[in-house]
C-alpha cells in the first residue's frame, strides 16, 4: 500500500499549477469571493472544480443541474466543459448571489447556463413533474436538505448517470466520534444512508471537503 499524501498547502498549490489551467474568469470569480471573506468558503475548491470538468469531458454528459451556486465557479467551471450543445440549469435562492454569478457567466460569454432563483425543493419538484432528465446532478446547497433533493434527483438521472456531492467530510469531522454537532451529524446520517443505496454505486473522494460520486445502476 503507497504511503499517504500529506496535502499541504504547497503541494495542493503544485496540483493546481499542473492540472487544467483556469480560465481569466473562473479566476476572477475566486479573486471576487476572497473579498467576500468567510463567505468564500462556499466555493468549491480548484481541485474540485477540475475534477468536475475530467468527468464532464469523459462521460460525454450534455445536461447538468446544480442544487447551490454561490457566485458561480461551480456552474461556470462545469459549463465550460460542456459541448456547445450542451446546458446546465443552477438553482439557488438567493437573488444577490444569482445576479453576481450572471455578471460573470456574461463575462465569459456562457449562454449555456439557466439559473432558477427560488428554494431548490421548489424547483426540483417541477422538474420532476416535467420529467426533465439530467445526465449529472451537481448538489451544493443547504446540508439539511441534501437528502432530500438526493432522492429527489436520483429520479432525473438514468442508469449511468451521475449525482455528485460535495462536503461528505465535513472537514474531516464525520469521522470524529467526539464531534456531534449539527451540521456533521446531517452529514454522518446522508453517508450512512447512501451507503445502504443499492440504487447507486459510491465512492467518496478526499478532494476539497470531500465528494462523493454517485453512479445510477
Ligand atoms: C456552498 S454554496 C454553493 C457553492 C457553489 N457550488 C460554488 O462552488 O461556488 C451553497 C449555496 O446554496 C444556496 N442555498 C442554500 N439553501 C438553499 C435552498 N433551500 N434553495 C436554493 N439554494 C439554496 C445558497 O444561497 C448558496 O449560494
């Protein structure tokens, strides 16, 4: 068995430097969120967001919904590795981050991206209603919810598809017994309850605060 990778800023910053380079705007968006201090923690980290594009590219996926959008590195990062012809529709609620996340969309002239501002439950049962499918479900949004628009999105994907979360880790803290607060019991309770999902096979991946890739069987 390899011996195990210290993460360390540095080499967290050499992955970044070698891997897929970010666009003028995917940066900007970072720059911008920095500025908004503890709120920048939201964004999903660089790693993240290229490891979201490899997918995207490798499993030929055209339609994506995002549950959580923030200012937009998520959604404008996916959308980027979609073919022309492909689309992402991105529910949040909140209307000042929607309109700050549009600015950059327009800046990068991406017309591939819907955006839906209302609470995500709303929005996805009218999807559901319609019988829109997708072919990847990005989930990022109010951790109390996650279980709910987990199964809710498992009927919008077909056999093969993907549902991808993220924060699985909770910063680590899902696998501190002495840690029972909230926010990592919610998160502790989701991962418990996919691992008995036999509708999914899953793999959760210590990148940022932790992914886990769902795939429909
Ligand atoms: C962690 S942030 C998303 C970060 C984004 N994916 C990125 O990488 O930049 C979570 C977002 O979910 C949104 N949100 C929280 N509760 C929501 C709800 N009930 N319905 C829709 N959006 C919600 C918040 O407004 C926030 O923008």
């Amino acid at each position: 068995m390899p011996k195990k990778l210290d993460l360390t800023d540095n080499l967290e910053q050499y992955i970044i430097d070698n891997s897929e380079p970010l666009t003028k705007v995917q940066k900007e968006i970072i720059e911008y969120n920095i500025t908004l201090g503890d709120q920048k923690r939201l964004q999903i980290s660089v790693s993240q967001a290229q490891l979201l594009q490899s997918l995207i590219k490798a499993s030929g996926v055209k339609k994506i919904l995002e549950i959580g959008s923030f200012t937009g590195f998520s959604a404008l990062s996916m959308a980027l590795a979609l073919p022309s012809d492909g689309s992402l529709i991105s529910l949040d609620k909140n209307l000042e981050f929607s309109k700050k996340a549009k600015v950059f969309y327009e800046k990068a002239n991406e017309n591939k991206i819907i955006q839906i501002i209302k609470p995500a439950l709303e929005s996805l049962n009218e999807l559901k209603n319609s019988k829109t499918k997708f072919d990847l479900v990005f989930i990022d949004a109010d951790k109390e919810n996650y279980l709910n628009y987990y199964n809710i999105c498992i009927d919008l994907i077909d056999k093969g598809r993907l549902i991808i979360i993220d924060n699985v880790l909770w910063h680590g803290e899902v696998a501190d017994g002495s840690k029972n607060d909230k926010f990592t019991s919610i998160i502790r309770d989701f991962n418990k309850y996919l691992k008995q999902d036999s509708r999914v096979s899953k793999n959760i991946i210590p990148v940022g605060d932790g992914f886990t890739i769902c795939i429909k069987k």
